[in-house]
C-alpha cells in the first residue's frame, strides 16, 4: 500500500508541475485574445529571468506579433497541434493559430532545469505549407500501404 501512494504522490507532483505551463500557455493566449500582445508576451517570458539579457530580441517579437493583424488579418482562434515532452525536462507544444488570411503556428518551449517550468522559447512562423503536405502525403502513403 506504501508503494501505492508514493506512486500517485509523485504521479500528482509530476502532473502538477506540467500544469504550470499549460497555465502560462493559456494565460499567454487569453492576454492575446484580449488584444494585449505586449502584456502577452511579457508573461510568457516571465518564468525565465534570463530573458531580461535579451530585451531587444523580446521586443522585436513583440513587435512582430504585435503586426501579424496588419499581415494576416483578424484572429479566428487556435487549434493545438501537440506536445513532445522529452523525458520531463522539455516539452515543445505547437499551436495552430487561424487567421483571416493564412494560419500561423506559434511554438512554446518549456525547459525545467530543477522543480519549475520556464519559458526556453517562444516563436511564430507561417511556412508550415511544406510540412503539412509532407505529413499529409506521408499519412496517405502510410494508410494506403494497409488497404
């Protein structure tokens, strides 16, 4: 019984810590539905104090983000794609962003060097066209060798 509780002890301290940033991804995208993107930004990079070392690239994602309507017009919601967690200590979570014009994937990289979670990077891209018909026609390939 003893082995029982310590296992679920520690399958809730591990369930727990990954809520974390979960919390911080959901936080980030509730700023960002609210048309605060600067406020967005600033709190997905809280969680690393080392960021503050690399103000100018911060504000220029700021920057960036904060132009993406003038590029791709309103924003219609996200899809998340996934997550890969590397053996606790990484985890990459890839949204889908929709937009008028095109989708946008917005990418969150969480390292946890000791017990918290922290923000190791933050980035957006719309070249995802390659990809997606890469993994469709390998999808197809793939279903197709089972018929």
């Amino acid at each position: 019984m003893k082995l029982k509780s310590t296992m679920f002890i520690f399958f809730l301290l591990t369930s727990f810590s990954s809520l974390s940033y979960e919390k911080e991804i959901d936080k980030f995208f509730h700023l960002y539905e609210s048309g605060k993107v600067t406020e967005a930004v600033d709190s997905i990079y809280s969680t690393n104090k080392w960021v503050n070392n690399k103000a100018d690239d911060v504000q220029k994602v700021k920057n960036q983000l904060q132009n993406l309507k003038n590029l791709v017009g309103k924003y219609h919601g996200k899809v998340k794609f996934g997550t890969e967690n590397l053996e606790g200590r990484l985890v990459y979570i890839s949204y889908l962003a929709m937009f008028e014009r095109q989708p946008v994937r917005l990418e969150f990289v969480f390292y946890r060097p000791k017990e918290a979670w922290v923000i190791y990077s933050f980035s957006f891209d719309d070249t995802i066209d390659d990809e997606l018909v890469d993994y469709s026609r390998k999808k197809i390939v793939g279903s197709a060798k089972g018929s």
